[in-house]
C-alpha cells in the first residue's frame, strides 16, 4: 500500500497535478449537515469509544492526540517512559486496524531523554519545541489541514477543544481513545 501511495504522489508530480485539496461538496457540506451531526455520530456520548470508532471509520481521518494528557489519565501511575511507550504501541495497533493517518504530539521538556523512542508503523510521533506546549502544535497541524479532511484531535484539555473545533476540526475526549485502546486489546494489561 504504501508503494502504490509512493507511486500515485509520484505520478502527480510528474503530471504536475495541483495536490487534492478537498472534495467540491465540502464547501457546502457545514451548510446543510444537522446540527451536531458532526460531534455526535450516532447518538453517542462524546466518550464512548464506539464514537471515535466511527469518526476512525471515515476514509483520510487524521488523528492527532494530545499524548500527556492522554497518558496521564490512563497511566499516571507510570514513569513518563513506560506512558509513552504504552500509548504508542496502543496507537500503532489502532493506526494498523483502522488505516487512520495517527499523530501524536507530546511536550518536549525532555525531548533530549526520548531519543531511543521510536513510534510504531503508521504512527508519527512529535514533541513540541523549548517554550512551546503540545496544545500549540496541536492547533498549528489542525490549521494546516486541508479544508473538508475529517480531523480527530483528541484532549480532555478544554482550551484545546474548543481552539480545533473553531477551525473544523472534531474533539474527543482522552477518556475514548483509552477505552478504545483497552478494548481493543481485550481489556488492558
């Protein structure tokens, strides 16, 4: 798969293809969609996990996740090593189930500890720089979305939500990517 993406990029620089930005319905698609159609799919709560498996269900969803404060709520407990550790594998396996392009953003005061960490296949993994937190690079890669591209940014960070939701983007609360990660592993560990 990833040869014949390699090789579709290819061709369009080759032919000089403008990139794909959006398809022609999505300009119109906020317009028309019900109201909180977006932020509830199915009628469910914005932490159930069968949720955020139906917004990983729809095809070129980037998820971005808010990695400390999705760790510490699941694995506080733990060295901040063993949480990344154990929400990367987590990620790498959701990334591998659902096709879903997967980034996690971290804050990098110790970025100089993690350089053996090494994300999982299909998982992209970033810390933010000295005097910038994750919530801010969070925004930014919400930002440089293109138009209509379905984006899950989850974080029980408020202040995070509220900032992607007004740039199009869907919040999650840290709560269903855990319970998601946990059922899909049969229960934990």
């Amino acid at each position: 798969l990833d040869a014949v993406v390699g090789a579709a990029q290819g061709l369009r620089r080759e032919l000089a293809l403008p990139p794909a930005e959006g398809r022609p319905a999505d300009a119109l698609a906020g317009e028309y969609a019900p109201s909180g159609a977006a932020d509830r799919p199915q009628g469910r709560d914005v932490d159930d996990p069968v949720r955020l498996d139906a917004l990983l269900a729809v095809p070129t969803t980037h998820v971005l996740v808010d990695g400390y404060n999705v760790t510490k709520g699941g694995y506080g407990e733990l060295t901040l090593e063993a949480q990344r550790t154990r929400l990367l594998a987590g990620l790498g396996g959701l990334a591998a189930r659902t096709g879903a392009e997967v980034t996690v953003v971290f804050d990098g005061a110790e970025r100089t500890l993690t350089t053996a960490l090494k994300a999982p296949r299909g998982v992209r993994l970033l810390f933010s720089r000295r005097g910038e937190t994750a919530d801010e690079v969070l925004r930014r890669l919400v930002r440089h979305e293109p138009v209509g591209r379905p984006v899950v940014v989850v974080s029980s960070d408020r202040e995070v939500a509220d900032g992607i939701s007004e740039a199009g983007a869907t919040a999650v609360p840290s709560a269903a990517l855990l319970r998601l990660l946990e059922r899909s592993v049969g229960g934990g560990s």
